[in-house]
C-alpha cells in the first residue's frame, strides 16, 4: 500500500502537481507521523538530490532528562551503516590497486588462521565468508580492545558456517575482518585511516568513533524500551570490537551526503561504482541481492534503489540511494530496534524524487 502511495505522488510530481513548498510540508508531516507510530524520543532525516541539500529536518528530543532538542547538527549511532565506509574504502583501495580483492585476507592479515578454503575480501563485504554473526550475548559488549587484531581473537579460532561463497550469510565479524585487512593494506591504523581518506576528503566532518563520551552534547542520548513502552537509557556499550562493522556516529546530513558521492566521480571511478552496487552471486550463481556492502532492491515501478539499516544501542539508522533521480535519504533515531525501514525511506524518497 505505502509502494503504491509513492507511485503516486512521483507521478504528481512529474505532472507537476506539488509546489517545492507543497513536497516540504509532506516530508514534514511524514516525519511526524514517524516519530509518533515509531514511538521515537528523537529523529533527524536528510534528503540531498543531486550533490544538494534539498531537505534536512530535526524532530523530538536528543535528550529527555535535559529537555535538549534534536537539531540538524544532533550526532546519532548509525550502527552497521559504518559497514557501508569500510565498503567504500575497501573499495577505492582496490581502485588504487592497493588491495586485491580476490586474494586470500591472509595476503592482508597474516595472523588470521587458514580456514581450509580461501576467505577474500569481496566474500567479507557480501557476507559470503562463512564467518559468523555475533552470538545473542555479543551484542553488547564491555570490555575494551587496543587493537582490530585483537577484536579477531572473539572468533578468528571458530569454525565457519559453510564453505566460502556458497551461502549468504550476514555477518559483522566478517567487516571487523575486513577492517582489518584495510589496514594491512593501508600500513594505517583503521580509525585514522578512515578520517584521512575519506571523512576529510568528503567534508563528512561529523562522522567520528563513538567513545561513550556522555559530556558531548552534539550527540543524541541512547534510548530503550522497558516492559511498560517507556524509553530508558541504553546501556554501556564499547565500540572497539566493531570499529569495521559499527559504532560510529553521524549527523543525517553528512549521512546523505556520503550517499550523494557515491553518484559521482568523487571518490570512486564508474567502474567502481558499478561493482559496489551490482549484486554478487554464490558458487553456485545465485544472486544475493547484495554488492560491495549495499543491499539492492527494486520499487513496485521497477526502480532501482540502494539501501542499508543500522542498529546500535539507542540507535537506529537508514540510509537509501535512488540512482535514477540522484535521490538520497538518510534517517536516523536515537531508539534501539526501532522500526524505521526501506519502507519508510521509500516514502521520503518518493516525495522527492523529480
């Protein structure tokens, strides 16, 4: 019903039906209906066209116990969004012939044990590896590592789940491994490395780790749910296991702006681009619906879109690419698990799309 709602409303605005005044007061009053049905404590959405800002807004609260507002600059954990800059790195080291996407992780990261049959790098960002997810008691985690080679030793001795690209299965270690190799590629630190080549380079100049740092008032305070629907704090939870698959934060502008780029020649070429956002295929020549971390849908007009969620201890992300119309929308909440989909950003994009 909501796929044929955005039917609708591209081909109103093609007949030119709906002011630029018009499609703000729609996204506006979307937004509102979100963070109502979604029980939100706080939102911020971004919807670029082109390589602009076409429409951003901030709804809620980033802090119920301060009664500080959500604002276009709030600060949200995206949570496996992050999986989507190792992607992209991964994928302009292997442009600039830096790292082979084909050759076994071990060429990149000696330390990792040999699994009887090769895991590349392409496998890891399709989560086609084998490698498992985390365990229901790994999802949160205490305890701080000093280094990504040291995150490995959670499961870098654990047998695989099949053998590498015969299955399709989501997998986070698998980008904590992946990260990992950007390193060994890069001869960098993972965290440095990606501020200097791509948050800098891109002005993404609000993407940063989340160190916990509760003083920081940029960003948006992690809720939950408890057993009577009321929102709580999250809990303590210590990103440095999952620096290549989570854990970073992100403004909803600098969210969107990173997918724009991705349209262009800023950072990856066009046959870069067209290798992150084609679907990779088992062994057997099934397609996953899944390239170079992106996942790839197609609305009910047969359009193309890209898109990936992100969840995280209060936090709840999602970030879509339409190609045809140079659409981005980006969503972010500060509310674990919350119930904001391709679905939701569907609504946006189609409100916007020329």
């Amino acid at each position: 019903m909501r796929k044929s709602f955005i039917t609708i409303l591209i081909l109103a605005l093609a007949a030119g039906a709906f002011s630029q005044p018009d499609v703000d007061n729609r996204a506006e009053a979307l937004a509102r209906e979100l963070l109502g049905t979604a029980h939100l404590p706080g939102l911020s959405i971004a919807v670029f066209r082109g390589d602009s800002l076409v429409w951003s807004y901030a709804f809620g609260l980033a802090d119920l116990q301060n009664n500080r507002s959500v604002s276009r600059s709030t600060r949200f954990r995206i949570g496996s969004l992050t999986k989507l800059f190792t992607a992209a790195a991964a994928a302009r080291l292997a442009q600039d012939r830096l790292l082979n996407l084909d050759a076994p992780v071990q060429t990149y990261v000696p330390s990792f044990p040999d699994k009887g049959k090769p895991i590349t790098t392409r496998l890891l960002l399709g989560h086609l590896s084998g490698i498992r997810q985390y365990g229901r008691n790994e999802y949160i985690n205490t305890r701080h590592y000093t280094s990504l080679r040291e995150a490995l030793t959670v499961f870098d001795g654990d047998s695989l789940l099949f053998v590498p690209g015969t299955k399709y299965h989501y997998s986070s270690y698998g980008y904590v491994l992946a990260g990992a190799v950007l390193e060994g590629a890069s001869g960098r630190d993972f965290l440095p490395f990606m501020k200097d080549s791509l948050f800098v380079p891109l002005s993404l100049t609000s993407i940063a780790p989340d160190y916990n740092d509760t003083s920081d008032t940029s960003q948006a305070r992690p809720y939950g749910l408890d057993s009577k629907n009321s929102w709580v704090v999250g809990p303590f939870n210590d990103n440095s296991i999952r620096w290549g698959a989570g854990g970073f934060l992100s403004t909803a502008t600098d969210l969107a702006r990173f997918g724009s780029v991705l349209l262009t020649d800023k950072f990856l070429n066009a046959d870069t681009r067209r290798l992150m956002f084609t679907s990779q295929k088992t062994s057997d020549g099934k397609e996953t619906g899944v390239g170079l971390g992106w996942r790839i849908g197609k609305d009910s007009t047969g359009n193309v879109y890209f898109h990936h969620g992100g969840d995280s201890i209060g936090g709840r992300a999602f970030l879509l690419i339409y190609p045809n119309s140079k659409v981005v929308v980006s969503i972010l909440a500060n509310l674990s698990f919350a119930r904001i989909s391709e679905t939701e950003a569907l609504r946006f994009a189609g409100l916007f799309s020329e």
